[in-house]
C-alpha cells in the first residue's frame, strides 16, 4: 500500500472532496483521505491517497454541495510520493504506448545503431509481407494486373468522340465566367450597403447600428477587438460556404437574409470572471447589458423588428472552440421594463451558473457572444451578434 500525494489546481477557499476514475470508467477507484490548500501557492491543493493504483486516473474535484470545480489527469506508480496533475492524458498515453511497442520489438535499452536498424528492419519486413499477403488474397485479377484489366476494355471508332463530347467546350467556360462575373458583381453591389446603417432592401435587414456599443451611462466608443476579427473571418467562410452552393441568381436573395450581422462590441460586461462563481438573479449578480443606439439612446425595436420578441442566447469560449465540453453557456433574455429614458431601457440580462463558470481556465483569452434572433420563416429569419472579449481568474 503507497501513500500518494496528488498536487493540483482549484478555486481557493474551498472545502473539497478528491475521487480517482480510471480512463473511461464510471466507477470510484479511490477517494483521498485528505484535500488542503497550500499555505502560499494560492489555488494549489494536495490530495492525500492511500491506494495501490498504478497508471492514468482522472481526478474529479467536487465541493461540500457536490459542485463541480476541476477535473484533471494524473499519472500514478504504486509507489510513495508526489505526483502533478495536468489536462490532458495523451503524453502519458503516447509514452505508455510507445514504450510496450519497444519491448515487443526487442529494441536495446540502451542505443545501438546496428541493433535497432535491424529490429527495425525485422518488423517492417513482417508487416509489408502481411500487407502483401492480405491485398493479394482480395485481388480478382488473372495474371497480371495490367493485362487484366486492358483485356477487358474495347474501344471503338466514336469512344474518343463520345468522351470529348462530354468536356466543357472554350464557348461553355465562356459562359460560366460571364455567370461568375455577374453574381460577383450583384454581392457586391448588396455588401456595400453594410456601411450605410440599417436599410430595407425587399425582404433583406442590414444591421449595422452597434446595439451594445454604450455602457449604461451613455459613455462608447470602442474598437475592434481579437475576437471581433475572428468572427468576422468566420463568417467570411460562411459567406462563401453559401456562394458555392448558388446555382441562379434567385438564390441571392435567400443567402443574405439568412447571413449573420456583426453590430460591434458588448460593452459594460465584466472583463474578468471567477471560475466557480454564479452570476444569477437569485444570488443578485446577474449581468446587465443595456440596449441602445450609437448615441447611447435607449431603443427598443429596430425596424419593425422588437427587441422583446428574439430569441436571446449567450456563450463564451475560446476562438474556433469546437468541444461543447469547453464552451460555457449562459441564459439570455431581452427585459423591456414600462416607461421611457435610461433607467427604463430595454436590457439583455444574461445569467451564468457556477457549474459553467467552472469551465474557465487561466491564462485564456476567451470571447462572449450575445446573439438575437428574430422567429419566421425563408426570409423572415434574421439575426445579429455582438462580442467582447474576458478572461478568468481565482
């Protein structure tokens, strides 16, 4: 039986409870006996294990309410000591793989040139000769490949003709530049009107009145951040996602109505957060995100589109996150209290709970996006993002 201390990283202050999964198991294969902060590395718990375990655990970190505050990965040795958690387990997979690969190959420990060449060597040859074994078990073909297959082709006196009269001809690629041309020339002519604020164009909306540029006290501006490029990259590849896909220039009309508008940046949202906090109307930490023009006026449609009546959703996470794992969601809603003026003007309240700030880790640059969508159908659909960037700390 070892004594195994595991060093890993948690919100301070916290009371917790310490349990060992092997990769891929549901069940508990150690709890530790003990879990202390450490006096001056702020954040920094040791977990006490008695066990006889070996190998790659996950170790699950979980408050006095059973809350969730950090997972990590932990390589152990049925040995004493110390041992440092981290996130991810592939380096210890890869190790553990290449290393029983090496003793099944007979490989010297120490290095040897000649020795390993030929181990080396060995096994290649075995493998290739399995390979070739398996691919000419499967072959149909009598004899040699070749002659096989141009034994049975026939050509006649119209084959070459038949096959050219299905190539694109000087005159049909033509044709198919002048058609490119003009589409190009018509998504031009529909972006320019980006920079001109919100217009109707038929049944298309451009949004470029920056919702959110102003805090509650009417003070804006605000540049362009990261993330803000990032997006509009994104969306750049979506465009053109949607342009390969256009086959008359009826489908120009659809494809912009459904594009996603970037208004500007969030302002008046925390630049930091703390990982494990709750951020809730019932705990009064909601965040509030008024709405209003680029003046700092208070507004409450755009069009005849009301801000009441879209569909408000909130997300933070890294750039070009993927995992769902990693992305943390919050609830959005558009309150638009009674009355007029500042005080009285319509507000995304966005709410995050403790679980998922408990996604966050430190040193990331993260971005918030709050995104409104208007219910319809075709072309009635519309929708809008803004973003800002955050960071998490303890």
């Amino acid at each position: 039986m070892a004594t195994q201390t595991i060093e890993f990283s948690a919100v301070s202050g916290q009371t917790i409870t310490a349990r060992l999964f092997a990769a891929g198991s549901d069940t508990v294969a150690a709890t530790a006996s003990s879990v202390t902060e450490r006096t001056n590395a702020t954040g920094v718990y040791a977990a006490t294990v008695t066990s006889t375990l070996a190998g790659v655990y996950r170790l699950v970190a979980t408050n006095a309410s059973g809350t969730l505050l950090a997972q990590w990965w932990v390589r152990l040795a049925n040995a004493d000591g110390d041992y440092i958690a981290y996130e991810s387990p592939n380096a210890d997979y890869l190790d553990a793989t290449v290393s029983s690969r090496l003793a099944a190959a007979s490989y010297t420990a120490a290095p040897s040139a000649a020795s390993n060449a030929t181990a080396v060597r060995t096994e290649l040859t075995t493998e290739l000769a399995r390979i070739d074994a398996t691919v000419s078990s499967r072959s149909t073909f009598a004899g040699g490949a070749v002659a096989s297959v141009t034994a049975g082709v026939t050509l006649t006196a119209g084959t070459v003709a038949d096959i050219q009269s299905g190539l694109a001809t000087a005159a049909n690629q033509t044709t198919i530049i002048q058609y490119i041309d003009t589409e190009v020339a018509a998504i031009k002519a529909v972006t320019d009107k980006l920079n001109t604020g919100l217009v109707q164009d038929g049944a298309v909306y451009q949004f470029t009145v920056n919702m959110l540029e102003n805090g509650p006290a009417g003070a804006g501006g605000g540049s362009a951040t990261i993330g803000n490029q990032e997006l509009i990259l994104d969306q750049l590849d979506l465009i053109q996602v949607k342009t390969d896909l256009i086959s008359g220039a009826g489908a120009i009309g659809p494809l912009l109505a459904g594009a996603v508008l970037e208004p500007g940046t969030i302002t008046g949202f925390p630049t930091s957060l703390t990982i494990g906090d709750s951020y809730t109307t019932a705990n009064g930490r909601a965040i509030q995100l008024p709405i209003v023009d680029t003046d700092g006026n208070p507004i409450s449609s755009t069009g005849s589109l009301l801000f009441a009546d879209a569909s408000v959703t909130f997300t933070i996470s890294r750039a070009r996150e993927t995992d769902s794992n990693r992305i943390i969601t919050g609830t959005a809603a558009v309150v638009d209290p009674a009355g007029t003026g500042t005080a009285e003007a319509p507000y995304a309240l966005v709410q995050l709970s403790s679980s998922e700030t408990s996604k966050g880790k430190l040193g990331y640059k993260y971005n918030a996006v709050l995104k409104f969508t208007w219910p319809g159908t075709g072309t009635d659909v519309m929708s809008f993002e803004s973003s800002t960037e955050v960071q998490f700390d303890n």
